[in-house]
C-alpha cells in the first residue's frame, strides 16, 4: 500500500517566521494535524466502534488561539516540563535561578516556554509512514537554563494505528532537560464534555505525592489503598473528589505515577484509557520513568476549535515524562543533560477500538 505523504499549508506568520500545518494520515483514515508552533498536535481524528470519525484531541481553529492558550494546549512542553521547586538549581558546582511562578516554582519551562516557539519543521517520509520533523535551539540563558540546547521532535503516523514521537536533544553546556507532549484527549470527541466517565488503567504500583505547590516531596509511595490505584480499570471520576489529603492539595489528579526507577530505553506500558460508549481506546507507551495525570481541573472555559467550550474536567493529559522536581532529589531518576551527550526518549499513543 503506498505512503500518503504529509500535507504542508501555511497557517500564518509569527514575528517574522513561517508558520505551517501539517497533516499527517495512514491508510485506515487517520488523521494527526500538526503545527510547527510549538511543535503543537492540533487534531487527531479517529473511528468509533462504528466508523464514524471524530476529533479527539482539544485545539483552535487558527493560529491565535495556540498564541493566547494557557493551558499548552497539544504543545510540547520544555526545556523542563513540570515544576522544579524554588527553581534554584545547582550544575557542576554553579547555580542557576530559573524563572519561576508566584507560588515559587519552576514551571513547563517557565515564562515563554518551547509551547510558544517557532520550531523549524520539515515533513518526511519516516520508515515509510508520513511524518514531520521539528526542531528549536534554545539558547543559552533562557528561563535561566546553561547550554544552547538543541530539541528535535519527530511525530510520525503508522498503519498501526500509532502516533509515534521521538524525542532527541543535545547542548554545548550542563543543562536540564525534561520534554513532555500535552495533548487534551477526549476520546467522545474533543467537544463532548466531562472526560471522568473515561476508564483508565495504569499498571503502576507507585506514585509521586506532592506539597502545596504540587511538587513532589521526594517520597515513592505506594498506590494500594488509595485514590491513586489504577492498576485494575476504573473511571477517573470513581475517586477523583475522595476526601484525600493528595487530591484536596491538587484539585484532583494532577500527579506523576513512577513506570521505573532508573532511566532506560526500554518501552513500557503507561496507560489506556476507554471511552465506553464510543468504544474508543488510548495505548501510551513510552520510555520515560513516569506518567502525570491531568484531568483538566483548572480548564476554564476556553473556546476551541468550532466553538468547542473547554470546561473543567473536560480533556485529560497523560504526560510521559521524567519525575517533577528532579534536580532537588538525588535518588530520582536523572535529568542532567551534558555536553557529547544525546538524550533520546519515545513515547506512542496508539488509537484503537473496543468491540464491548
């Protein structure tokens, strides 16, 4: 069956630098529409157990909507995403304050992170399947971070049914570095409403609890016995307003499950998650040691993409990613990036269909 190559239009112009859509489809129909500000995924259509096609993914209708977002709607989320807590940190021996937030925290890569960049973008042919390749040099000193970093970012469309994004990054000096992709999904379709119906599973047995600025203390605690279970399905909404101290601190969810220890290439499961009534399915897989969960609790209303109102709790995230706060907690999996070093990381969300 012969490759549908990317489709390029361009969607407009941003101080001076090109802007472009892409569309990326496979042979079963799917469709993954992204653009090269802030290497952002704007649409991913998929079929119900029907075959009726939706869009799942929360988005604008042009380019305005991504510059006013709040909320890194489908963006890449980096140089560090996250929070680091007081954003004072130490590299081989120097100290470099990052810019925080009033709560004083480091945050997604803080004041105008790689959400709201032009990344340099080119659509390929990637293993045969249609992809487009993107990449932003982030120099040295911004937010505070050393190094000019250079990011890359691959999204590529398989006939599995697989949307693949490949991570790589290099710098010429001691940085940090952790990149997170921050798809709102909706698996009833992006304008359907409360997402807390959706069944979730994650076969994790840990979690990273969290202060009252929502960074991890440092404890790896055990899921058995509280609201954090989701090793067996259940809808998020089951436990999301249980009277716990870690919910009542973040709203809800908005926590990192631990899928390892230690930093490895190796793919792991991460999450699925099922809309009943569509029958549509979310596979996450990823090489990253963690997972965060945000079910939209501070999504305020924001008007998307055909007049879709992005209320609370109405579009989940699930974030693969290195641990929050990292750089404060030696026995965390490392997030030191160096020079001759290439950091490389892969995550797969895979769209699929339940017949039940």
């Amino acid at each position: 069956m012969s490759t549908l190559k990317p489709t390029a239009e361009q969607w407009g112009v941003l101080n001076g630098q090109d802007v472009f859509l892409y569309r990326l489809q496979n042979s079963n129909g799917l469709k993954v529409d992204i653009t090269n500000f802030g290497a952002t995924v704007t649409a991913i259509s998929t079929p119900d157990r029907k075959g009726n096609f939706a869009d799942i993914a929360f988005g604008f209708d042009d380019l305005d909507g991504y510059v006013n977002d709040s909320h890194y709607v489908g963006a890449i989320v980096g140089r560090y995403a996250n929070r680091i807590n007081g954003g004072l940190v130490e590299l081989d021996g120097k100290f470099h304050q990052l810019t925080v937030k009033p709560g004083g925290y480091h945050h997604h890569g803080g004041t105008v992170g790689f959400n709201k960049k032009v990344w340099r973008s080119t659509p390929i042919i990637n293993d045969g399947c249609p992809a487009v390749e993107m990449e932003y040099m982030s120099p040295d000193g911004e937010e505070g971070f050393p190094g000019n970093l250079l990011a890359k970012v691959t999204y590529t469309l398989n006939n599995e049914n697989q949307l693949i994004v490949d991570f790589s990054a290099k710098t010429d000096s001691t940085t940090l570095l952790n990149l997170t992709q921050h798809t709102y999904f909706n698996l009833a379709g992006h304008a359907s409403g409360s997402i807390l119906g959706h069944e979730l599973m994650m076969p994790l047995n840990n979690y990273l609890p969290v202060n009252k600025n929502q960074v991890p203390h440092g404890e790896i605690a055990p899921v058995d016995g509280t609201p954090f279970d989701f090793k067996s399905p259940k809808t998020i909404g089951k436990d999301i307003s249980a009277d716990d101290e870690q919910l009542n601190l973040s709203d809800g969810y908005d926590h990192s499950w631990v899928i390892k220890t230690k930093n490895s290439g190796e793919l792991k499961l991460a999450a699925q998650a099922t809309e009943p009534v569509s029958g549509r399915v979310l596979t996450v897989y990823t090489t990253e040691p963690a997972v965060h969960l945000y079910p939209g609790n501070a999504l305020d209303g924001a008007v998307g993409k055909g007049g879709a109102v992005y209320t609370r709790r109405s579009g989940f995230c699930l974030e693969t990613q290195q641990y929050p706060d990292s750089p404060n907690h030696p026995h965390f999996p490392n997030t030191v990036l160096r020079e001759g070093e290439v950091f490389k990381s892969k995550t797969i969300f895979e769209f699929g269909i339940t017949s039940n």
